[in-house]
C-alpha cells in the first residue's frame, strides 16, 4: 500500500507579501504609521533644531532631543488613549473630525510642498524665544513643532476608525515608532544635514507634503462619504 504523505502547498514570496499587504490590519497599520510620521516629520524640525541648540554641547543636544521625542510621545499617546472619551465628552462625530482633520493637514502639506514648517507646528518668535533658553526639549521642540495640532488630529481620526484592540495596538506602536525616530533624526541634526544638505531636506519635506496632502483628501472625502454627502462606492 502506499504511504500517504502530507502534500505542502508553497507560496512564493511574492504572493506571500500581497496576501499580508492585503490583510485590514496590516494596511491600518501602514495608514497609521505614514500618517503619524509624515505629520510629525522630525527632518523638517532640523533647521529649527540647530538654531534652537546652537552653542550647545553634544551631550546635551541629546537630552534635548531625547526630551523632545518622549514629549512628543506622551501627548500623542494620551490623545490616542482618550481619544474616545473627547470624542463622547464634546459630543464630537467621527464624519465632522475627519473633515476639520482634513483641513488642518492640507493647510500643513500646501506648506510642506513649498519646504518650509507650516505656522500651525512652529513660529520664527517660537524658535527664536527658544534658543535663548536654557532647555527648550519639552517646549516648543516637543510640542508643537514635533506634536503639532496636524499629529494629534490624525491619531484622533484614527483612534475614531479603530474599530478593534488590534488596530488601537497599531497606532499605539506607530506613535512609539515616530517618537524613537524622531529621536534618532534629532539626535543626528548635524550630521544628516551634511550628508542630505539643504537641498535634500527641502526635497524630502516636499515629498512628504505630497503625500500629506493625498492623505488630508482622504479624510475629507472619508468624513463627506460617512455624513452620506457622497455616495460610498461599491
């Protein structure tokens, strides 16, 4: 009699990745972790950074940007974790936060494409009043040119879509994720502007704010599809 073997089906890499591609979960997570990032977006911060840590020593350049990103993490955090609450207290729908959202991130990306800090994350007196203080990691480098009102309405709008614990988990590590690389892009200013220059932060903040700007269309038709104004597709 012949043995009755266990027949393995194989996958190819390629089709491995698109089936996890195509998983709710793992684009939420995508959706979460670009938006998150693209709107704290710590190379823009650089120049800021540098004017606001010039004269200082390298030790303390770090514990300011350690500061800065866990500033950054600890109010984007407690928003995500009371975002419900907000949402219930104010008595605020999901449709009217993702249109305003949309708003506040368009206006953001319009400035990103021209290469410069929106003034809804930071002004010149901001950044001037903070180079002549002793330590300015909390204030204004954590809030708000790193979680700005562009950040914590995206995490909000989020939060409002997370319809389970898993995805909730998602944009809990996204923020930890922006935060630690917030931290190593700040940490390493000097030597990411040599080795990128003024052009090549220009180009990259732009193309973040292309993308930015896609992502505040998005929430805008998401909001208008959610109130019925527009016909949800099929």
């Amino acid at each position: 009699m012949a043995a009755n073997f266990p027949v393995f089906a194989l996958v190819s890499p390629a089709k491995a990745a698109e089936h996890a591609l195509s998983s709710t979960y793992v684009r939420f997570s995508l959706l979460a972790l670009s938006s998150i990032f693209f709107l704290v977006d710590p190379f823009a911060a650089i120049p800021s950074f540098i004017a606001i840590t010039a004269g200082v020593d390298a030790a303390r350049r770090r514990r300011m940007a350690r500061k800065a990103a866990v500033t950054c993490w600890i109010v984007l955090t407690a928003f995500a974790l009371a975002g419900q609450f907000i949402f219930r207290l104010f008595g605020i729908r999901l449709p009217a936060f993702e249109i305003a959202g949309g708003l506040i991130l368009l206006l953001i990306g319009i400035d990103m494409l021209e290469a410069r800090r929106s003034p809804t994350q930071e002004s010149s007196d901001e950044t001037q009043e903070a180079a002549a203080r002793e330590d300015a990691g909390i204030v204004p480098l954590g809030i708000p040119m790193l979680a700005g009102p562009g950040a914590i309405s995206s995490v909000m709008v989020l939060v409002g879509e997370a319809p389970n614990r898993w995805q909730m988990l998602a944009i809990l590590v996204s923020i930890a994720i922006t935060a630690l690389a917030s931290f190593g892009v700040l940490s390493g200013a000097d030597r990411l502007r040599r080795l990128l220059g003024e052009t090549g932060i220009r180009i990259l903040v732009r193309i973040m704010g292309l993308l930015l700007v896609a992502l505040a269309m998005q929430f805008f038709v998401n909001g208008l599809t959610d109130l019925g104004v527009i016909a949800r597709p099929e």
